[in-house]
C-alpha cells in the first residue's frame, strides 16, 4: 500500500493566512460597498420636489387660457360644456409641472452629482380627493446645481367621474381654478420617484406628497 502524502505545516499556515487576508480584503470591500450604497441613498434622499404651474388645460377640448368665469365662454362653447355635463362626460387634459431640485452641488461636504429621475409615479390629488395617476414621459437629468429643473407631467382626468355630485356650475369653477389661473393650490400628487446611481436604480422606500408651498 502507498504511503499518504501529507502537506508541509509550513505551507499550511501560509495557504491559511492568505486565506485570512482574501476573507479580511472582502471584508473591507463590502464595507466600503455599504458605505457607497449609504451615501447614493443619502443623496436620492435630498432630492427635492415641488409643484409648479399648470398651462395647456383644456375641458372637452375648450381652452380655459385666462378665462376667470363662465361668462368668459362663448355662447356655443358653454352649451357644449352643459351638454357634458349633462351626458356626465367632462374629460379634461393639462401639464402640470413639477420642479426638482438636487442639492448635491459639492458644497457643504456633499459630492457634485448629477441624478437622472427615471420615473416619478404619481397619483394626483385635487381638494385632497384621490384622482387619476400619471408619470414622466423619459428620464430627465437633475445636475447638481442647486438650481430648479422643470419636468412636465401631462395628466388626463375625467372631472364629472370624481366630482359630478358637485353640480355644474361647481365643476366648472373648479376648472377654472386650475386651468384659467393656471395656479397648483389646488393640486398635489401623492408620488414615488425612481432615481438612477452608479448602482443602478433605486426607488425611493416611501412615497412622498409633492405641494406648490415648499419643496419636499
């Protein structure tokens, strides 16, 4: 029978302590992975946003532009509204513009980045009533400039499915509201972004209600 070869003790502490250095260099390479994901989620954080202005709206393909009341309407353009709403069937189309803010601009020890927003589902809100949800249409880069960039959100809604218990005139006044003065008051929307980092994209964890009052 063969003699069994055994390995030199030498060379066994030597395999076993490189083993600790691959096992000790994995280590640190993890930490310093966690710390990276840490800070990139501490950024996705500071991401600010805020409501801006609404222009183009339009009820059943009517305009509002700086219209104020009903009596701004034309004589056929105001039959056509009463007939929708008499046929319940006010649907209305609008861009409602979201401004965005991203504070990491190298200064007070934060790293110039530039955040690419890949998706900002969103539910819209009016009088704080649940309504339609929307999202961008592509990603939109927000540099680290501490400056506001712009991203529109165009948003369809029925206004007679969510408010037509309110009657006619009431429907009408709340278009004009949101569509004549173009003001966001009215509006917020109950929002989950998406933001692009060197790992790849991350989903904020929760969602966030974006006011024209304050960014947030």
């Amino acid at each position: 029978m063969g003699k069994l070869k055994t390995m030199p003790c030498r060379r066994i502490g030597r395999l076993a302590a490189a083993a600790l250095l691959a096992a000790a260099a994995l280590s640190l390479q993890s930490c310093a992975t966690l710390q990276d994901l840490a800070g990139a989620f501490m950024n996705l954080q500071r991401l600010k946003f805020k409501l801006g202005e609404v222009h183009d709206f339009a009820l059943l393909g009517i305009p509002l532009g700086a219209k104020q009341s009903l009596s701004d309407f034309s004589a056929l353009d105001g039959l056509k509204l009463y007939q929708g709403f008499q046929s319940r069937r006010l649907p209305a189309e609008f861009v409602l513009d979201i401004l965005a803010v991203n504070p990491n601009d190298g200064t007070g020890g934060s790293r110039k980045t530039v955040s690419t927003l890949t998706a900002l589902e969103s539910r819209l809100l009016i009088d704080g009533t649940p309504t339609v949800t929307g999202n961008i249409e592509r990603p939109v880069e927000i540099p680290g400039t501490g400056q506001e960039t712009v991203i529109p959100i165009r948003l369809r809604i029925d206004l007679y499915e969510f408010f037509g218990n309110k009657g006619y005139e009431e429907i009408i006044g709340l278009a004009l509201a949101i569509g004549g003065r173009g003001k966001a008051s009215r509006l917020s929307l109950d929002a989950q972004p998406r933001v692009t980092t060197p790992f790849g994209e991350i989903t904020y964890p929760g969602r966030i209600t974006i006011i024209d009052k304050e960014f947030r």
